[in-house]
C-alpha cells in the first residue's frame, strides 16, 4: 500500500479512499470518520488535506518490505518508495499502527477541511531504551519500501539477445516438462488420495481464534488463530499478557502447498541478532521498538528498527508520533532478562514463499520448516496501550549496554486464560510457546 500518493509508475495501481467504486449493501451504519493529515510535517500545506494512497501490484517482485529509519534500500533490493515514518498522536485514546507516507505526498480533492478522523503524525525517535547512536533523539524517522524482483531486465521486442534468451529458456522449460508428464500423471492418485485425507481432517480438527479481552486497554490488538494441540515448556508464569478464545470458534485453515520454489519470504526473529538457519539470508540485524507502554495513542505493534538510520528531517516540529527501544520487563525470557534492551533480525528465507508464526506451539506441522521457535509475547494487558503478539526466541540475545530501565515498548510472557478459550486442550494460566515455520 503506498501511502500520500495517487498512483505510481512502476506498478499496476488504483487510487484508493476506503475504496473508489463501494458495494454497498446496508444503507445506514456507524457513522466514519476521515483520515487526513493533522500537521504541515509532511509538506508545507499539508496540515487538513485528507490522505489518497494506492493499493499497487508490482511485477516480477517476491518479496516486499517497510523499513523504519532507512530511505535507501539494503544491497539486492529495489526502492518502491521511500518517505516519512507515520503513526498517531501518542497522547490519544485508541492504539495506531506504523505506516510509511510518500516524500511528495499528494491529496483528495475537496478534503481541506478538518473534520478529524484517522490523523497521520510524524515519528520522532527517543532515546533511551533506543540505542543512541546510531539513532538520534527527538529525529523525525525515514521509512522506505523495498523489493527484491525476480527478473534483472524487461523483455523488449527490439532486444534480439533478449528474445533468443528467453526462447532458449523456454525450450529448456518444455523439455523438462515433457520428461515429467509421466511422472505426475502416477502420482496424481496418490495426490488425490492426500487431498481426501486433508479434506477429512480440515472436517473433524478445529483451531480456535483468540486475541486479549476487549475490556482490557493493554491487550494484543491483533486476533490469532490458535492451534488445537498447544505444547507448553512452561507451567507457570506472571500475570501480564493474556490469551482470551471468543465467542466461537473457527476451522483450521489448510495452506496449499505452492509450486513455485524460486521465490521468498521474510519474518522478523525477535530477540536475537542473526537469522536461524542456512536457508536464510539477514537483511539486517537491528533493535526492537515501538510506542512507550504508558501513551495510549501510541502504534501498537513491535517494530524492528535497521542499526544504521537515514535521518531528512532534524526536527518534527511538533511532538506527536513516538519511537521508543524495546526492553524486557521480567525474568520470564531468562534468567537475567529483565531491563535489558532487546535485538531482532530480519531475515529472508528461500526458497520458501509462506512464514507463518503459530501461537501457541514449539514444533511445525508436517511439510513446514522451522525457522525459529520461544515464547509468545505482548504487552501487559493493564497498560494504556494496545500491544501485539510476537515470538520471542527460546535463547534471547541482549542489546550491547541496555541493561538499564529506560522502559519504553515492553515484552510480557503470555498466559492462557480459560473460558471462550477451550481448556482443554489448553489449561489455565500456562505461557503460551510459538514456533515461526516457512515453506
């Protein structure tokens, strides 16, 4: 989604508002309101504009990425756009997210006036927590969208070594093809006999949907669906995240297995410095951050921040989006956790095209492969700020120096808590494991 503009040359986009062309299907309802830009940050007359963006498709692209604090791209990756980091005022009601606008940011015709609604603010960073250098206290974040493309050079119909390429690329396609024609065709009823046993099991085994309980302002925002065997490494812990099942539950969704197997995928592995295994590749190797656990306004998920920023702007002009570090605040994760600041990575896995992180359990499921699995992890559900669940490596690494209480976006272990929450199979109270598995 590129965010402030209009359209974008490189990809096939639509300018969207909520959406150009709605179905409606009710004609009365809640009453929305709309999403502008609430200071001249973003550009000198800015500040009422309502924000357009477009919902693009980019070509010969597998992988796409936002990264806080950078404007340029990591080596092998491609620029989609690059801008300003965003988020909400810290100091209001309702949880936000982090999103990157566009450096020229356009705007809806017709929309100056101020009618309130979504408000985009800009970012600054704050030291403490956050290691400083690299970062800068009180700098407006860079934000950058990043892409790794599957084609180095566009076919042209006037580039003859182009063409003979491709069709000698084609030919070789063909006569592979020809050679396993047979092969599949003995295998297809043993494919079809494993989509009946699949289609089965997806009738009689269901998992659960679950979240943090409505009513308690510090909860995970997001909802998980929970699988229905947990695997537990621990049997107690402290009261600060919480698992809550709704009011009903919902079926296991079976992943087609793909047939491509030149693409990738990315995941972030929170709480260590380096990617997990042979097959992946790290982008950078950075620390987690996000909102202060105490402003309610502030964007609820975690973030994993590069360790070498790209600052435009030296100042915001006004205090409004917030960027803290990350710390550990008990002794859940290790022993000596509590107060120390907290490291990620971001990780490309290939040949894999799905990741996926299961809340809940420590092993993946047949066909997967695991990257990494620990602990899942939110805020405390009794803070003023809205949190998301992560998984916290089983072996944490620390930030170098961070070993002071500077708080800032905090990681609480995560209890299950029975009722809308089917026990069993889950019990009452147990931290919750989490495995991240790619395929």
């Amino acid at each position: 989604m590129h965010l402030g503009t209009v359209q974008r040359n490189r990809s096939d986009c639509r300018i969207r508002l909520s959406t150009p062309d709605p179905n409606d299907v009710e004609t009365n309802g809640e009453d929305h309101d709309r999403i502008f830009f609430y200071t001249n940050f973003y550009a000198s007359d800015a500040v009422g504009e309502d924000v357009p963006y477009a919902l693009c498709r980019t070509n010969h692209a597998n992988t796409a990425i936002m990264i806080p604090g950078k404007n340029t791209c990591y080596s092998g990756w491609k620029v989609e756009y690059h801008g300003y980091l965003s988020s909400g005022y810290y100091g209001n009601d309702a949880a936000t997210t982090y999103v990157c606008v566009d450096i020229k940011p356009e705007y809806i015709i017709g929309g100056v006036n101020q009618n309130l609604g979504k408000l985009f603010f800009e970012v600054l960073t704050k030291c403490g927590s956050l290691k400083c250098p690299p970062y800068k206290n009180n700098y407006p974040l860079t934000c950058v969208v990043s892409l790794v493309t599957t084609e180095e050079k566009r076919l042209l119909l006037n580039d003859p070594d182009v063409l003979l390429n491709r069709l000698n690329r084609l030919e070789s396609v063909v006569a592979v093809l020809n050679n396993t024609v047979q092969q599949q065709a003995i295998t297809i009823q043993k494919q079809e006999k494993t989509i009946k046993q699949l289609q089965d099991y997806a009738t009689t085994t269901q998992s659960y949907a679950g979240g943090g309980l409505y009513s308690e302002s510090g909860g995970a925002s997001e909802y998980v669906c929970l699988p229905p065997d947990p695997n537990y490494e621990k049997t107690s812990g402290p009261d600060h995240g919480r698992m809550y099942g709704p009011c009903c539950f919902a079926r296991r969704v079976l992943n087609v297995p793909s047939r491509l197997n030149c693409l990738g995928t990315t995941y972030i592995r929170w709480g260590r410095k380096q990617c997990s295994n042979n097959n992946t590749e790290l982008v950078y190797s950075g620390f987690a951050g996000g909102g202060y656990y105490g402003e309610s306004g502030s964007a609820a998920e975690y973030v994993c921040l590069p360790p070498d920023p790209n600052y435009v702007k030296t100042s915001g002009g006004a205090d409004n989006g917030h960027m803290y570090g990350a710390e550990f605040n008990s002794n859940f994760f290790a022993s000596n956790a509590n107060g120390e600041d907290v490291p990620c990575a971001l990780c490309r896995t290939n040949p894999a095209t799905s990741e996926i992180m299961i809340p809940g359990k420590n092993t993946c499921y047949s066909g997967w492969t695991l990257e990494y699995h620990g602990y899942l992890a939110s805020g405390y559900y009794g803070h003023n700020v809205a949190s998301a669940y992560v998984c916290v490596d089983i072996k944490p690494e620390y930030v170098m120096g961070g070993v002071d209480f500077h708080y800032g976006k905090l990681f609480f272990d995560v209890l299950t808590k029975c009722g809308s929450l089917k026990c069993p199979p889950y019990i009452n109270n147990y931290p919750l494991t989490c495995v991240v598995c790619s395929k």
